[in-house]
C-alpha cells in the first residue's frame, strides 16, 4: 500500500496528456481494484462522484468494479486537459485523505505480522 501511496502522490500533469493520462491508470486502477482501500463497491461511488466526467456514471456499474473501472477510463480517455487536470487533483487529495482515515499510509507487510503475531496481540 506504501508504494501505491508514494505512486499517487508523484502523479501529476506532465505536458504530454497522453502521459498524464497513462499515469493516472496506472494508478487509478489498482486503488479501484484495492480491497483494503474500498470494502465494497458502493464506497467507490463517493470518489467517482467527485470526478468531472462527463456523463453520470450509473448506479448498475457499481456492481462490478471491472466495469466500473472500464466506463471511467473510457470517461477519462476523452477528458480535456483541463479536466484531467482538475480529475488528478480530485483524485489525489481524495485517496490520500481516505488512505490516512484509513490508516493504511504507515503499514507495511512486515509490521503487519509482527503485531499480528506478537505476544501483546489483543486478538
């Protein structure tokens, strides 16, 4: 979760949109897909919400995050650069405020064994 946190926090608008807009994926989709970010589908609702796009994303899609995730980059691929300036923004400062709600900035793999194993586990 560590590198996909530094990854959005790098993204940014490069000259070349074409490049803005392959980063964006590259970090887009992996948070859409992430299980520890969003529990279930509905919860994405709340950061697509937030995205300019430019028509409405239906309720129907948030049933299946593999289609959800289709239909916005589809949305993103016609973006102006405008847009996806403002979606980038919208993006970053909604995912890192819902990474350090959720507290998983911090942890990493390693950590998460060893409190989960030790001897001062409250589970």
């Amino acid at each position: 979760m560590i590198t996909l946190w530094k990854r959005i926090k790098l993204l940014e608008v490069r000259r070349d949109p074409y490049q803005t807009k392959m980063d964006f994926y590259a970090v887009l989709i992996p948070t859409l897909l992430s299980r520890e970010i969003f529990k279930n589908n509905r919860e994405i609702k709340e950061l697509i919400e937030k995205l300019k796009l430019k028509i409405s994303i239906k309720d129907y899609l948030f049933d299946s995050r593999t289609a959800l995730i289709a239909r916005v980059i589809r949305e993103i691929q016609s973006d102006s650069e405008e847009d996806l300036e403002f979606n980038i923004e919208v993006f970053k400062k909604t995912t890192i405020k819902l990474l350090e709600q959720k507290d998983l900035i911090h942890t990493n793999e390693v950590t998460n064994i060893i409190n989960k194993f030790s001897r001062n586990s409250k589970e």
